[in-house]
C-alpha cells in the first residue's frame, strides 16, 4: 500500500511490474484498484499504476467548501511524484476524460493513449452529470447501467466485487456532500473538441457497444483521425470490467501497432 502527496492531497496508488510506463485512470465513484484484471495482463510487460482520484477510494477528501481539484493537474502531479515521462495512459470514462484534457495540454509527450468509455459530446450536449446527494443510509453505492444484468445473474461476484471495492468511506463522504465543478476543468471540457484536434500521440478510443456514449466515443474518433475505434459487442459503460478479456485484446493489438518507444 502507497501514497503520495498530490497538489496537497493524500492521495492511494497501486503498482507493479517494470517496463515502460502505464498508468490506469479510474472512472467516476470508481478507484485504481478496479484495474486489477489490466494489471494481471500488463504487468509482466509494463510497469502499470493506478492511484485513487481525489475524494475516491482511499485518497483523501478535498475540503467541503472548495471547487474540486482539477484531475488534469491531479494527473500532471502523479506523473511528476512517480519520475514518469512519456507515459501511456488508459482510462475509463471520466478517467478517459482526464486523459482528453492532458492530451491537449501535451497534444504529443505520450507514448500512447487509450481512451476507454468516453468522448466528446456534440455541441450543446451535457459534458457532465449532476450529482445528487446521497442519503446517509445508502453504504454501497449504485451503478446505473455501467456494468450489465447479464453479469450480475451470470457472474453474481464479479458484480459485487465492483460495488464493494468503490464504496469507499471518502467516496461515501464525497456523495453526501458534493464539491463543486473546478472551473478549469469546466473551461478545458468545453473547449476540447477544438483543442484535441491538435494530439500527435498514437491514441485508441475503445468503448463497449452498448455503452450510451457511443455517439461521444465515434465523434471523438472523427476528431482525432490517426485514432483507432474499437466497440466491444454487448459491453456495456464499465467495458474494461465486464469485458476486461476483449478489452486487454484491443489495447495488445493497438500497442503491438503502437510499440512503446
């Protein structure tokens, strides 16, 4: 068990392995450690991390009366505290969302980028979702359609696996008393269709084809044109969890295409 302090806040991580480097980015009321069947896979190739996003999982909460930290300077601090240049990056939803904005602050230090259950919404199109309060007897928290029925009845642990290992007591706090959006992270969102235009970083767009961001994941494939676009047939949001065979398949095949430099 790790931490690091990132921009003030104590923030968990996981690694393994050695090799060129690999960092896991989480979704939203997600946590590093639902990356544990990627690092079965990559470890013996890459050195992989995953760190627990602020006010997730065993990282720290921020503090109740300010905006959120911007996870894109989140990102650029873990990179700076772990020595890492040149990274590749892999996220899920908002993680690939985090990944978007680093690529255009740094459109080609990266060795490669995958952009897992996420893109860029058409104009006018909500980037965000609202986030509610939870009551304080919910202790495992929902998951809407990220993972399918067809997991829970068929494969019941898999399915409880993910609502346990996310509800997190800083997760669980953050719910009951949702931050605001950091401004930067609101202005970079906005602006992302025109800025990610200019990324020269080998990039892979992989989304689950029963994903509801499917239309997101397809307009930013048109917007990055070198980028690979695979859909995973009957996977849902949270692809790299139900699927994780046929995603880990996707990334060897585009990093094979790809090979780390």
């Amino acid at each position: 068990m790790s931490w690091t302090d990132l921009n003030g806040i104590d923030t968990y991580y996981v690694e393994a392995g050695s090799g060129p480097p690999m960092v896991f980015l989480h979704g939203m009321s997600s946590c590093g450690e639902a990356w544990w069947q990627q690092f079965e896979h990559f470890a013996g190739r890459f050195h992989v991390y995953a760190y627990d996003s602020v006010n997730h999982g065993h990282s720290a909460n921020s503090p109740r009366d300010e905006d959120e930290p911007d996870r894109t300077d989140e990102l650029e601090a873990f990179l700076a505290a772990m020595e890492i240049s040149r990274p590749i990056l892999a996220g899920n939803s908002m993680g690939g969302a985090t990944i978007l904005r680093w690529a255009a602050r740094h459109p080609g230090e990266a060795r490669a980028l995958v952009v897992s259950g996420m893109g860029i919404a058409e104009p006018g199109a909500p980037s965000f979702r609202t986030i509610a309060p939870i009551d304080d007897a919910t202790l495992f928290l929902p998951i809407g359609e990220s993972l399918t029925d067809r997991l829970r009845n068929e494969r019941p642990e898999m399915y409880e696996r993910y609502l346990r290992i996310r509800s997190t007591a800083t997760r669980l706090e953050y719910m009951r008393n949702p931050r605001p959006r950091n401004p930067r992270t609101l202005s970079e969102t906005e602006n992302i269709a025109a800025t990610i235009t200019a990324v020269t970083s080998p990039m892979l767009v992989v989304i689950g084809a029963i994903d509801p961001l499917v239309p997101n994941a397809r307009r930013l494939h048109g917007l990055v044109p070198h980028s690979r676009y695979v859909a995973i047939p009957g996977a849902p949001h949270n692809v790299y969890w139900e699927a994780a065979a046929e995603w880990n398949t996707a990334v060897d095949d585009f990093l094979a295409a790809n090979p780390p430099t």
